[in-house]
C-alpha cells in the first residue's frame, strides 16, 4: 500500500477505484444472481459478462500501475544518470570479464566514444595491451580479495601520457551477490606534473646543496691546509728566529773564548815578556796557535754549511788514498790532544775514487765530536772496511750518549743535544757530516744510548774516476 501511494495519482485513483468496484462486484456474488435473475440464460450471460469484464478491468488496472511504475523507474534512471554524468570523474562499472555495464559522460569524454559505444566492451578495445593488462591485474584482485583498492596508472589517453587514481571496489545486491566492479577514476595529470615539478626542483636543490657543500668543504679544506701552511711557516720563522738567536749566541760565545784566549796571553806577553820564562813563553803562543785554529775552523764551518744549505757545494771524486787521509786525519787529532786515543781498524783498498774535502769534513767532524763528547780515559773507535760496491766508516765512542727524542734532530744546523753542558761547540759539525754524505749519495746512522756511547755509521757508494790524484793532505795542526 506503501508503494502505491508513491504512485502518480492517476494510478492511485485507478486503484482505489478498482477496490472499490472489485468490492460491489463481489457483493453481487453469483447466489445473489441467482436470486435476482430467475432466467437461466441471462444468468449466464450475465455471469459470463461479469467474468470478462472482471478480467477486462483487472487488466486495465495493472496496466496503468505497470506504467506509472515504469514511468517512475524512467524518471529515477534519467535523475540517476544525470547524476553520474554531473560527476567530474569517470564513473563505470565492469562485470567479472571486465566488459563495461555502465559508463558515464567523462568516461565517454577520456574514450573520445558516446557512451553506447563503450558499454560491452573491454580495456583492450581502447588501451595499450600492456596499460590493459595492467588494469585486468588490478580488477581480478579486487574480486580475489574483496577489498576496496586505490590504483594510479598513466595511460595513453587521446595520444598523451596521462596519470589517473582509481578508486574501486565490489558492486554488489543487498544480498551479497557480486554484480560487478564499481570504480570512480580521477586524473591526477595535473598533480603528477606538480609532483615532478617539485621532484626536480628538490633534486636541483639538493644536486645545488651538495655543490655548495662540496664547495664549502673544498674552502674549509683549502683554509685548514692555508692555517696548516700558517702554522708551519710561522713555526718555521719562530724556529728560524730561534735558530738565528742560538746562531748569534753560539757563534758570539765560540768568537768570545779564543780571542779571550789571544788577548790575554798578547798582554801577558806584551807587559811580560822579558820576565816570563822561555816555556812559558811557547805555552802562550801554543794557546794563541790553537785560538786561531780554533777561529779558523769556525769560519771554515760557516762557510761551509753557508755553501751546503745554497747549493754552491760540489762534489768532484778523484783518486784518493783513503788510508793515508785516515791516519793522518787520527794523528792531527792526537796530537792537538795528546791524552786522547784513537784507534782505527782498516780493512780493504786503500785508494778509491773520493771527494777528498768532504770525506776530510766527515772523518773530522766524527773524530771531533767523538772526542769532544767522551771522558779523557775512554778510547775512540774508528772502523774502514773497504767493500767492492761500497765505504763503510764507523766511528764509535763512551761517552755521554744520545737521547732517543733528540736523535731524529741531530743534523739540524746548530742544534745540540741537552745533556751537553758546557762542552763547547756550534752544532754546525754533524750537519756539515750529513751534507757531505748526501753529495757523495750515501747514508748515515746514529746507534746511541745515554751514558753508554754512541756509533755513527757512514756507507758511501763507490764511484769510478779516471782523474789523477788528488795532492797530499797538509794536516791541520
């Protein structure tokens, strides 16, 4: 009754009219014709008439609902499909082989089709194989799983490249049965493009972020390496002020004692001389001699490293009788000091090819500081062995030793050793020893240990000259 009265008023005046009539019908029941109407053939007559035109009108009245409900149904279809069409996605239905049951007008729009044209057909009479197969995938799992899903997919649409987010899930009656697939398709072209956008720029960002962060590590890089460079050469000036210092102490100090030593003993000669003993007299001169030597030799060394450090030392090998340098060298020695010992092993050749000045610097220098640097009652070592490709001079003492931090220092212009206390020197001797060595491409080696001695070891290669040999070496005392 319900639904009737949903009904247009037409049908519903049709109804109720024919309840009404169905009513009054009945009330003339065949008893009350039989009663009325004694003819027997108007009876059955009328019986017969009452029996079509009850069917007549029955007719009539179920055609008239039949049609307001059809008329009703169309109206809800075209309000319905009005619907779907007002919506700016695309809207359309599949059944399980995917064929399209409904299609809406921006479906039909993306298809370049009237919407008839779609309806049975699949994805693959309108897309790529591979872009269909794609969807067909997504649709079974769907249907497998029964869940609703969300798909983006970039499709070649109207020959372009565009990007869509579908939404679907399973069409079904009240009752469960699955009718179909159901999905709204909105495309998102518009804010891939935005996306891509913003990748890119991210990625530009980033790829400038990190050229700037290269280039900043690469600046911080470059000033660590200008502050280290700096630094070493404001330690290199401190050191070079330094060195400048104990240079001009040192070489103040080792001037000061011998001419000390010349002016007192000219005075004591100049006011004294008739008085002073004869012995006396050659002591005097004796010290005067060795202040000059002393002086000399002072010169000599700063010259010389002078030379050394400019580059302006050569070395020019020619026959050498080593042995002959090496004695005399040990016997100048002694006789400036004549409570020392020096002892030499020699073993091998005895003349070779040699720089006869630098290999006397080096045996001197050696000799020197071993005797300088060890008590008057010790013994100083001085071992020659003469091999086929190389010199072997070693030179070994007992005296105070070498500390193990200040070794890697030693031949380093002017720098002493701190246990030397008041040993005089200009620590000039050991780098002088080193500079000859690395003319004559050879090495040397320090085994030290304090309180115990030391032993400096001299390999130099040997060399071939055809020169003549070198004159003989005047000793320096």
């Amino acid at each position: 009754m319900l639904r009737l009265l949903r009904l247009p008023n037409l049908a519903l005046s049709i109804a109720l009219g024919y309840a009404f009539v169905s009513s009054l019908w009945i009330a003339f029941s065949d008893d009350l014709l039989k009663h009325t109407v004694p003819d027997i053939d108007l009876l059955t007559q009328l019986q017969t008439i009452k029996g079509w035109g009850f069917v007549l009108f029955s007719s009539i009245i179920l055609y008239g609902i039949i049609q307001a409900a059809i008329r009703r149904l169309n109206r809800n279809h075209q309000l319905l499909q009005t619907i779907v069409n007002s919506i700016p996605d695309a809207v359309f239905v599949k059944d399980r082989q995917g064929r399209y049951l409904i299609a809406n007008a921006r479906l039909a729009y993306l298809m370049n089709r009237p919407p008839y044209a779609i309806l049975g057909k699949s994805d693959a009479d309108f897309l790529l194989p591979q872009e269909a197969n794609q969807i067909e995938a997504s649709d079974q799992e769907v249907f497998q799983t029964g869940c609703a899903a969300e798909v983006e997919y970039q499709l070649m649409i109207q020959g372009q490249p565009r990007w869509f987010l579908v939404s679907k899930a399973l069409c079904q009656t009240p009752d469960g049965h699955v009718i179909g697939l159901v999905s709204i398709s909105r495309e998102i072209t518009h804010r891939k493009q935005i996306q891509q956008a913003l990748e890119n720029f991210n990625q530009e960002l980033e790829a400038k972020v990190q050229e700037r962060t290269q280039s900043l590590l690469t600046a911080q890089v470059a000033l660590q390496q200008q502050e280290q460079e700096l630094r070493r050469a404001l330690a290199a000036e401190q050191e070079l002020n330094e060195l400048r210092s104990r240079f001009v102490s040192t070489v103040s100090h080792e001037f000061r004692t011998p001419l000390t030593v010349i002016t007192t003993a000219t005075k004591l000669l100049e006011q004294f001389y008739e008085q002073t003993p004869i012995a006396k007299r050659r002591d005097y001169f004796h010290k005067i001699r060795q202040a000059i030597q002393a002086l000399t030799q002072l010169l000599d060394d700063l010259l010389l490293i002078g030379q050394a450090e400019a580059g302006r030392l050569s070395f020019n090998p020619a026959p050498l009788d080593f042995h002959r340098l090496c004695q005399e060298r040990v016997e100048s020695l002694t006789v400036s000091e004549p409570d020392r010992t020096i002892l030499m092993t020699y073993q091998g050749d005895k003349v070779m090819p040699l720089d006869e000045k630098l290999v006397d610097h080096i045996l001197t220098n050696l000799l020197s500081n071993a005797l300088k640097y060890s008590a008057p009652d010790q013994t100083v070592h001085l071992f020659i062995t003469i091999h086929p490709d190389q010199i072997l001079i070693q030179v070994r003492d007992q005296g105070i030793g070498i500390a193990p931090e200040e070794q890697s220092r030693l031949f380093e212009s002017f720098h002493r050793c701190s246990n030397v206390g008041k040993v005089p020197g200009t620590g000039l001797g050991l780098s002088i020893v080193k500079h000859c060595v690395d003319l004559h491409q050879g090495t040397i080696i320090v085994d030290s240990t304090l309180d115990q001695g030391s032993t400096f070891t001299v390999t130099l290669p040997r060399v071939q000259a055809s020169l003549t040999p070198s004159p003989p070496i005047i000793p320096r005392s």
